[in-house]
C-alpha cells in the first residue's frame, strides 16, 4: 500500500465514507479494505485524472490562440473507406510508433462539414479553427464508423503475405507464397493445385481471336477474364487500365448491381443519362418540404454524414418539413422536432403503387407544373424563365410492333429537312408541329394519328399523355390495397407534396431494390418532373464535377497510352446490348422459331452487372471465363440469394479456372479465391474519390499513405497491394500502358508506371492543375499534417513546379471549389430534360417475354424474370410476411472488424411489428426463425412498433461468415475466427433463386438485373 | 436482454414520463454535504448542451468518446440510447435519441460518498476521478442517479466522463463534441456571458431541460428538445438495441 493511500484511509472515513460503509454493502467494503491495503487489483493508468486517455494533439494558448503540435504526432487529412460515402477525414498519427490514434473530420471537406474551411486557409488556421468557443462552429466529425475504421489497420485478420490454397476451393486452407511465386504461377498456369492444368492469364491473353465463331458479338479470347471491385475506391482507374486498355478483356463489374442499381437506372431514366445514371439530391439550404421514400437522411444512405448533419440543421433551424416513407421507422425521424417530421409506415415493395398513386393523383387534380412541363426545349424553359426543361411535350409513336413504337417523334420521321434531329412536338398556340427547341411552349396532352414520311400511319401521344394512361391504370383504392397506405395518407401526403412550388423534394435509394426496382425508381423520381424542382433552389441538384486526377489531365494523360487497347464483345452480363442483335437470335428467326424467351434474361438498358457475371461465367451463357480477378468485391455477401444460387459452381475448379482475390481480410467472396493478395487500407496508400451526390462545388478527395503500410513488399521494395499485382503481371505479360514508358506528360513525353507512387501521383499533378493552378504548399501544412515525410517521394516522382502544388493537395485531403453562398441555390445545371417517356427504355423489349418496356414510370409489383408474379410461386399463405432490408448507421458490409463499433451494437436483432410478433406468442429476446423460400436464418426476435404490420426488418452489415468470422489454416497454423465478428443475421442469406431465370441464378429485377433485397416472401417461427 | 439494461429502460420510462423536465430557472438546489472544491480554474464553469433536435443517433461520440478514452471494450463514459415512442391517440411513431454522461452535478451524490476522496469537483465543475487513489469499492457507481459511472474492468477503479478534461486545458474540444455530426453537443463555459453555450441556453430558455431535477444533483447537461407534451402520451418503448455482452448501459458495475 502506497503512503497516499494510507493517508487517504483517514481523511477519505472521515469525509463521510462512513456512514455509507455503516449501511452494509458487505462486497465494497471488502473489496475497499482489500485495495486499501494492497492497492487496486487493475492496471495503472497512465495518468491518474485523465486515465489512459491519448495525449491532446494540440495546445492552443487561451490567450493568444497560438497552436502547438504535441510532440510526435501529426494531423492528416485523408479519405476514409469505412463505407462508399467516402468523407474526408483527419488522423492523428503517432509519428514515433507509426500508429492512427483516433480519426475526426477534415475541416475542408465538404462531406465533413456544412461550412467548410476556405481551401486557401493555411493548415494552421484550420486547425487552430477546430479548437476552444470558435471550434464549435467549426468542428467536422467522423462518424462513429469512420472513427472506429483505424482498428482496421493493425487487425490480426489482415493478410499480409500472398496466399495460395491448399485444399479444396473454399475449404480455408491456404500457405503463403512469395511475390514472385504468385505472379509466376497465376501469369503461366500450369498444374497448379494437383487438380489438373489451369489456364493462367497468358493462355488468355489474345484480343485477336475469337472465342466463338458462331457468335462473333461475344469477342476476343481476352474476355474470359473478368476483373471486378468493391466500388470506385479512388483506385478504380488503374484496375480499369489493366482490365480494358492493357489486357483488353471486355468484363468488368462492381458492387453497383447489389447497391442501389435499381435506383441509379430508374433515375438515369428520368435524367436521359443511361450511362452515368445521373442522381441528385434535395438542396437542403432551401427546400421547404422532402419525402424520402426508400431512402432514409440521417441513418444511412450516400452522403451519409453530411445528409445527417443538413438534416439536423434543416429540422432545426429554419422552416423546413419532411416525411419518410418505410417499411421500418429509421433514425430520420426525430421526436425533439415532432411537428417537423412524420413517418408513414408501407408495405414492403409498396413504393411503386405509392408514388404512382401520388402521380395519378397529382394529374387528375391538376395539380402539376403546367407552366413548366409545357416548356419543350432549353429555348422555351429560358423563355419562360424555369430552371429546366422536360420532354412531357415530347410525342410517343405509340402503335405496337410499329419500327418506331416507344420511339420519341422526330423531324425526320416526318420528312423535314431542317430540325430533323429534333423532336417534333405540337405547339400550344397553334396547334401546329413544331420544333422542340423552339422558344415557346407545346401542348401537354396530344393523341394524334400521323402519316410518316415513310407513308406508314401510326399514333404518337405526347409522354404526358402515356404517363396519365399508365398512372390511371389503377384506381387510388387499387394502389392503396397494393402499399397498404390509407388513400387519405396519399392524397394528403401528394397535396402537401404540390404545395411548395420547387421547394418540394422527393429522393429515394436503395430502398427500391425490390422485384420492380426500375420501375419504381423511376415513378419516384418522376414526382419532382410534376412540381418542375430540377436546378431549382429549394428543389433538386445535381452535384459538381470531381478534379480530374487519374485520367485525362492537363499535366499528364492518364487515360491514354501507346499501345491503348479498346475492348471488344459483349459483357458477360448480357447488358447494354439487346438480345436481338445477338447471333442466337438471329438463328432462331432465321429457322423460323419464336426467338423469345432468351436462353436467360438480357438487360439492354443497365451497364454491366456483377449481379450477373459470376452465373453468366459459370454457365457459360454467353460465354464462360477462365479467370477471375477480385479487389475487394463481395457479392457473395452482398447480393441476396447468390450464395445459394452459385456456391457448388463456384467451388467446382471445372468452371472458372482460377480466381485471385485482393484484399486486406478475407471476405465472403475472397473465400473462394483460389488466391489471395494483399491489399492497403485506406490509412496506407493512395487514391482519388469523389462525392456520388449532394455537393454542389466541384470536389477531389485524396488519400496517401500517413503510415507505414502493414503488409509484406516486392522485391522493388513496393508494398504488396492492388497496384503491386497489377503492375508485375501487366509487365510480366508486356501489356501496354505499363513499364518504363507508359504515362505521357503534355510535351508528349513519356514516364514510368511501375509504382504506386507513379500513378498517384501524377494524378496529385492533374488535380493540382485542374482549373487553374493550386498554390504551393508551406513548410507548416507539410509540417502540421505529416506530408513532410512523403515529401521526397513527390520531389523524386514530380517536376520541380509540380510537386509542391501536389504536396498541397495532399495537405488538404483533396482538392474542393469554392462552396457557393447558402443564398445563391444550387449551382449545378444539369441541361438534358427530365425524361417522362425516355424512349431507350421504352423502344427495348424484355428477352424472356417479348413484351415491350413501357418508357415511362408503370405500376409493377415484384416479379420474377418471365414477369410471373412472386404470389404465384410463393402463396400469401404459405409466406405471409414481407421482408426488408436497411442499411445500417454503424456497419458497412466490411467495418465488422472494428472492435469500438461494435461494441456499441453487436448484432442485428429481427425486427418484428409489435403486435405481429404478440398475435405469433413472440416476446422481445426470443430466438425466432426467418424462413424464405431460399434458405433461413436464427436471430434474437426485437418487437418494434417501428415496422410495418406484415413487415420483418432486418440491418444490413451483421451475419458475416468471414472477415474473421472463421478460421482459416495459414501454413498449417489456425488463424482464429472471431464469433462476435459473425453475430447477427444477414438478409441475403435468405434471398431468393429466381425459379424462372434458366441460369438459376439469385432473384434480380426483370428490367435492370439489380439485385432484389425488399419484400422477399418469409415467414416466422419461435425456436423452442 | 441482461437485468442491468431492463432497470435502465425501466428508468428510462420514468425519465420520459415526466420526471425529467424541469426548466433551468426552477432547478434550484442547495450544496449539501459536498467537500470543497479543488483544482481546475475557478473562473469557470464547465457544462454541456445537448440539442436533440440536432441528434441523430450516430454514435460518432460514442466511439470517438472510446477511442479517445480508452475504456475497456464494452464500457462507456457516453452513450447514445434509441427509443421509439408511440402515441396512444395518433398511434404514430418516432424515434428518440438520448445521448448519456456524466451530467458534472453542482451537488454531485457521488462524491461525499467515496470513502477515500479519490473523487471531486473541481472548481470549473467538473468531477473528477483520481485513479491512483481510488479503490474501486463502487460506492459512487451506485450513488449515481445517471448511470454515469462504473468500474473499469482493466484499471478496476472508478471511471467515467469528465468532459475530457484533458482536451479543454489543451484548448480543444471533448471528443464527444468534436466529432457530433448532427452538431447537437456543445461545451463551454457558462460563466462566460458570451460563451456559445450561454448564447444556445438562453435562445432556447423555455426548452431547456435537466435529467431528474427533483433529486436536486443540479445536473449541468442541459437537453434541448426533450418535448414532453408528446412524452406524456408514451405508450412504452423499447431500446432499439441489446446491450453488449460485455455490460450494461454506461458500463456494468463489475
């Protein structure tokens, strides 16, 4: 007992302990006596008032505001990877030991902050800004994912050396190779497993040969590899050299498919962008009134943070009110500002009859824009001074199995000489033809018959008109049964909606990814058309433009090379091309045959769909693969039902050869691999992000190595990662594009691409320039924020005018424009018109069908691939309960790792309707089965009034299987699985096989091949 | 669902049916039994504001509170509870979030009960636990009308937020502040007239409520938002989630 503690037992009886102790808590006086006499039993902490708690970063004099870095730690702005939002952050880093101590937010981030710092601010200011009275304004948080990410970085589940399997496929059985050794073996191939010879990627490397002659659109051998990643991670551009431009393979794929792809298409649909699937976000500075219906501000969704913080602002501090359509009640809603916000519970899948029900409701009361959906053209929308245009004037040829059906009528249909690329619309004045770009307004509801030029007689309607047939196909009552909302909620949540002028907004996302997906993206979306709210301040934005960094840039182009292959064929995913241009369709019209259905399901309208791929590759329609390379993708987690669907295929070597999985863990779909490479966290290497949405200046996120990187290195010395794979097998294979001379500058000289550091930073360059110069950055930011310590790599890769200014970048975590001022609206124009009949979709025909799309939002309930409804399959009264899906606040599909963030949740309970679970003898605790017609799960029953009757809610990001979840034998020794890291259930392992897709592959949605996640057919039992 | 978690959501039921709101200006108290202040700038006097109109239940404080700490995995100095509350007559309902700490009492119950004085208030208000003195007996984890306190499984003596203490010399921000996305935590002096606090407290006067003001702990972490016309109504709720295996709610007393 040490002298203070002998002291202390005097004074502290004395103070009044006594009494206490007098009452009789037998247990603390022992244990009292016991740590007086011999001190406490614990560990000491390292300081006695501040406990174990991290040396402050700063000292910031009250008096003269002067900020003094502690010693051995510096502040680093970089990109977090905790989920695809993708925010800015800043790290403290424990220079000595080369460790992250805890992570907050980038102060010049616009994802990080409402009001970002100045990008021109010193580092100084902006770090001084984060301190004391003034740092309440000016405080940018990480959120609790991002913060607890760094645990990621010294994880005992990391891979650091290559790996290669030992047992069977999948069995978790794997010893570690050299470098050397794995680019060998998966360059040449050879016997590589003892199961027989493998193609390696050499074998494959031909873009000169067809791989199937009798079906020439499937390309050249090359396309039997298939490289696919997580996400655009801010590496995606050298993944996609290799793949496209150097290797020449056409297949490539990411999570997109089993994200939100239901909703990207829906609204590139509604954007006439049906290739970059353009989204957009409220403008939160000034809209007056927002439905989220199938995405959910505040608790997840993308910007998650920033959406979270403009939320709290708006319901706040100004006039500002909104409501959230769900099946399950999410952390949007807030009690604190009850008059502000409402939630409005609906079935599963029920958001298509919804927001039909809302536009039926919206024309038959007239209570649209008509001013603005009359305007045809950008001539006639700054005539009339509206912030866009729409083509609801547009006409429809509108006769079945006419050439033309579903096509928009234009000038030279008709025969005219001069806009003949123009749609022809019918002016409101006069009634006569004309010009969508002229500068006046066109009727908004137009049936007409016409005689083309080609004599053929047909009738166009314009889109509005196809838009009020569709939406007058149901009765209100009808889509009230389909939703179960009340008809009275729908007419008051849609005269509401119509009560604002363009300050009203309704935004969705992947809340839809149901058995109709497309279409019901697409009928939300379609609301904001029918209050005019596109560029419109208050209404709906889309974002600014990233900095271009690792591509075609004014100091070096990325983009382009010697040698530059562009590839050829068709995707694996049968997409972005239609089944009728294919060689068996051709066969089948040609011998006579009715060419529908397709063998398995084409997706003419969607870009390629990992969703699709793996089955695609396994079957072999339309061709197979031999080689799969992975950075980080994890559909078999991921995507409902694939699990089930592809698991024996998947492990059967007699299919695809020979998988090669990069990543830092070992996810679900690694697993399988029958490789593995080491991959850096974020806090490790390099790369360029952008935002998806909701930022209105232009913004490039970076991110650089502020640590030493944990995994093994070449013989060059570089760490073991992405980048290092594919540089040593492209040099390997002498791809172009790769090597000594690879990167051209603007003289048009080349430069080197055998590091990392010689892609990325080039890149830094690009972004420096972009727009005009960056200033060079001072000593103090180096200083501050540890980019003193790569500073000489940069000198050694970059010009002498260049390096500083990509120092500068790195500095600050990116590069960020000006933010406009809170008054001025969004700034962002987006000039292609909102699209109520986008003929692309509605010229296509589905392939198993036959039937035509309909080009503008319809009411579909979830169906199977041939269009047969699910009920048909699965009875109500076998499967009475729906299922749906939420994103979590804390976990993303791969944080589970972090011990501080779950913690907090550990697993996901099964959220049932109180009074379902009550009718069923189900208590809060209990363990329940879910069952579906693709599997079943075991979880911890929670009763909540926050689901819909009839509705199962499961959070996504629990229920993992690996990432340290199980064991893996690493040259014979177990690397132990963690069960707390496998807690929870997961909703995908309960997705459905599509007994109608001939592939058997897992459900997808008919138009798009997105996976179907909400409203699975299910039911609920006790376990005893 | 452990016992320790069923007593807090019986609280906190009692929390939200009313005990719990009082104005500022009536949450007047005598000292009774407190040992004199020591330490920490006399000038000042820490509090916390908690806007809840601005939470949204991240739990970026939580983990940020706990990395910046370095309590045991599984104990908490803050914590951020979730409810969904239902209305009997509309039958609608909403979530409620209620961020959890050491409420730093003008009349602190947990300190004239520490047999050793190994806890006390420090002149600016904030209570404070000297670890190499306590003994970890849990008298003051049990004194605790808030649930704030609680043994630490590693340093097995008492532990708990004293608003980062550490950072506010240092002129920065409590963890917990500084990494609130919703902006619903502030920190600051309230002796100062022109300090933010002051400026929120008194913008909100006749919306600023204390937790359990009737045991006069003087709490100094003021809720904003915590609306109780709708509270009154509660039909019952239910935490959202379990609680870690672990522990309990702010962190189990061992």
């Amino acid at each position: 007992m040490d002298k203070n503690r002998r002291n202390l037992l005097k004074g502290g009886v004395a103070a009044g302990g006594l009494g206490v102790f007098g009452a009789g808590y037998v247990g603390p006086v022992k244990k009292a006596t016991e740590g007086l006499l011999s001190g406490s039993a614990g560990e000491p902490t390292t300081d006695r008032i501040t406990g174990n708690a991290l040396t402050p970063e700063f000292h910031i004099d009250a008096d003269t505001g002067e900020l003094t870095p502690a010693d051995g730690q510096v502040v680093s702005l970089t990109q977090c990877l905790g989920c695809w939002t993708q925010c800015g952050i800043r790290a403290r880093v424990d220079t000595v030991n080369n460790r992250v101590l805890r992570i907050a937010g980038n102060p010049y981030h616009p994802l990080s902050h409402e009001n970002p710092r100045p990008y021109a601010d010193s580092v100084r200011d902006a770090y001084t800004g984060l301190g004391g009275d003034a740092g309440i304004d000016g405080r940018s948080a990480a959120c609790a994912r991002g913060a607890a990410m760094l645990e990621l970085l010294d994880n005992p589940q990391r891979i650091t050396q290559p790996m290669k399997r030992v047992g069977p496929r999948g069995s978790g059985e794997w010893q570690t190779i050299s470098f050397e050794q794995l680019i060998e073996e998966v360059t040449e191939g050879g016997d590589l497993f003892g199961e027989g010879a493998v193609d390696g990627l050499r074998a494959i490397h031909d873009t000169e040969t067809l791989m199937d002659p009798e079906n020439p659109e499937y390309g050249p051998v090359a396309n039997r590899l298939l490289v696919t990643d997580a996400g655009p991670d801010g590496r995606r551009d050298l993944v996609k050299r290799f793949t496209f431009n150097a290797f020449g393979t056409r297949n490539f794929g990411h999570h997109g498919s089993y994200c939100g792809l239901g909703y990207r298409v829906g609204s590139g649909a509604f954007f006439d962008d049906m290739k970059g699937f353009t989204h957009a976000k409220p403008d939160w500075d000034h809209a007056r009134f927002v439905i989220f219906m199938g995405t959910a501000p505040a608790h997840a969704g993308n910007p998650y943070k920033q959406q979270g913080r403009q939320l709290a602002s708006a319901r706040t501090d100004r006039r500002f009110e909104y409501v959230v359509v769900a099946p399950s009640l999410p952390n949007s809603s807030s009690l604190a500002t009850r008059s502000n916000n409402n939630w409005v519970p609906i079935r599963p899948a029920g958001d298509s009859a919804m927001a039909m029900a809302m536009i039926r409701w919206i024309i038959d009361n007239e209570r649209y824009d008509h001013a603005y959906l009359s305007q045809p053209g950008p001539a006639a929308r700054d005539a009339a001074g509206e912030p866009s245009w729409s083509n609801a004037t547009h006409l429809v040829v509108s006769t079945e199995e006419h050439a033309l059906t579903g096509r928009i009528l234009r000038g030279r249909d008709l025969g005219w000489t001069d806009n003949a690329d123009d749609s022809v619309v019918v002016d409101a004045e006069a009634g006569e033809w004309m010009a969508h770009t002229a500068p006046q307004p066109a009727a908004l509801f137009v049936t007409r018959e016409v005689t083309l030029a080609d004599g053929s007689r047909v009738t166009v309607k314009s889109a509005m008109q196809r838009l009020t047939e569709e939406a007058r196909r149901l009765s209100l009552s009808e889509y009230s049964a389909e939703c179960d909302v009340p008809v009275a909620t729908i007419e008051a949540l849609a005269r509401k909606f119509t009560s604002h002028g363009k300050k009203s907004v309704i935004n969705t996302h992947g809340g839809v990814m149901n058995g109709s997906a497309f279409y019901t993206s697409y009928a939300i979306v379609m609301l904001n058309a029918m209050v005019g709210n596109l560029n419109a301040p208050g209404g709906t934005f889309v974002k600014g433009q990233p900095f271009t960094n690792t591509g075609a840039g004014e100091r070096y182009d990325m983009a382009n090379f010697p040698g530059k292959i562009g590839p050829q064929g068709i995707f694996l995913s049968r997409s972005r091309t239609t089944y009728e241009a294919s060689s068996e369709y051709q066969r089948k019209v040609a011998a006579g045959r009715n060419p529908y259905p397709a063998k398995a399901p084409w997706y003419p309208v969607s870009p390629p769909l990992f969703t699709e791929h793996l089955c695609s590759a396994l079957e072999g329609y339309p061709y197979q693969a031999k080689v799969w390379i992975n950075h980080m993708g994890n559909p078999i987690y991921g995507q409902a039902g694939l699990r089930k669907a592809i698991d024996e295929r998947l492990k059967d070597p007699s299919r695809i050869g020979l998988i090669i999985g990069i990543e830092p863990f070992i996810n679900e779909t690694n697993a399988y691999a029958d490789y593995l490479v080491p991959d850096l966290v974020t806090y490790e290497g390099w790369g360029f992000s952008k935002a998806w949405a909701g930022v209105k200046q232009r913004m490039t996120s970076a991110r650089w190595p502020i640590v030493e990187p944990r995994v093994g290195k070449t013989a060059d010395g570089e760490p073991l990662s992405m980048e290092a794979f594919l540089i040593a097998v492209s040099k390997r294979l002498e791809l172009p594009g790769f090597g000594d001379k690879a990167i051209p500058d603007a003289d048009g000289n080349l430069h080197p691409l055998n590091s990392a550091a010689d892609w990325y930073l080039r890149g830094a360059a690009n972004v420096a320039w972009d727009g005009g110069p960056v200033a060079e950055a001072a000593e103090d930011d180096m200083r501050l924020t540890g980019v003193e310590r790569i500073a000489g790599t940069l000198q050694s890769h970059l010009k002498p005018e260049e390096w500083r200014r990509a120092a500068y970048v790195f500095c600050r975590g990116g590069r960020f424009g000006k933010a406009p001022a809170k008054d001025a609206g969004p700034v962002t124009h987006w000039d292609r018109p909102a699209t109520l009949w986008n003929e692309m979709v509605g010229s296509q025909r589905h392939s198993l069908s036959g039937e035509y799309f309909t080009g503008c939002p319809t009411f579909h309930p979830p169906r199977f691939a041939d269009g047969s409804r699910v009920e048909r399959h699965y009875p109500v009264d076998q499967w009475p309960l729906r299922l749906t899906s939420y994103k979590s606040h804390l976990q993303s599909p791969h944080s589970i790792a972090a011990s501080r963030l779950r913690q907090i949740h550990p697993y996901n309970p099964v959220g049932i309707n109180t009074r379902d679970a009550q009718a069923a003898g189900i208590d809060t605790g209990d363990r329940v089965r879910v069952v579906t017609p693709g599997g079943s799960v075991e979880g911890v029953a929670m009763l909540r009034d926050g689901v819909k009757r009839g509705a199962v809610a499961i959070e996504h990001g629990f229920g993992h299987r690996e990432l340290g979840a199980r064991t893996h034998t690493i040259d014979g020794t177990a690397l132990p699985g963690d069960e707390s890291i496998g807690a929870g259930v997961n909703l995908n392992d309960l997705g459905l096989v599509d007994p109608t897709h001939s592939s058997g592959n897992a459900w997808l949605d008919w138009v798009t091949g997105a996976s179907v996640r909400q409203a699975l057919p299910a039911r609920i039992e006790r376990v005893a | 669902m452990d016992v320790s978690r069923r007593q807090f959501l019986g609280k906190a039921a009692a929390v939200t049916a009313g005990v719990a709101v009082m104005p500022l200006s009536e949450a007047e108290a005598g000292l009774n039994d407190q040992p004199p202040r020591r330490g920490g700038d006399p000038n000042k006097r820490y509090g916390m504001a908690i806007d809840l109109r601005r939470c949204i239940g991240c739990q970026a404080c939580t983990v940020s509170c706990s990395i910046e700490n370095q309590p045991p995995v599984g104990q908490f100095r803050t914590i951020v509870h979730q409810y969904e509350v239902t209305d009997n007559a509309s039958e609608e309902t909403a979530a409620v979030m209620l961020p959890r700490l050491c409420n730093q009492c003008d009349n602190p119950p947990c300190v004239p009960v520490c047999p050793v004085q190994a806890t006390w208030q420090r002149k600016d208000g904030i209570v404070v636990v000297d670890s190499d003195q306590c003994v970890g007996c849990g008298y003051c984890v049990q004194a605790c009308p808030y649930d704030a306190r609680f043994i630490n499984h590693e340093t097995q003596v008492a532990d708990k937020c004293n608003f980062c203490v550490h950072r506010l010399e240092a002129g920065l921000l409590p963890a917990c502040v500084e990494s609130c996305v919703g902006g619903a935590r502030i920190i600051g002096d309230l002796n100062d007239p022109d300090s933010h606090i002051n400026r929120v407290l008194s913008e909100n006067y006749d919306d600023v409520k204390v937790l359990k003001p009737e045991l006069n702990t003087r709490p100094h972490v003021f809720y904003i938002g915590m609306t109780d016309a709708f509270i009154e109504r509660i039909q019952g709720e239910s935490g959202l989630w379990f609680d870690s295996e672990h522990g309990g709610v702010m962190g189990a007393v061992s």
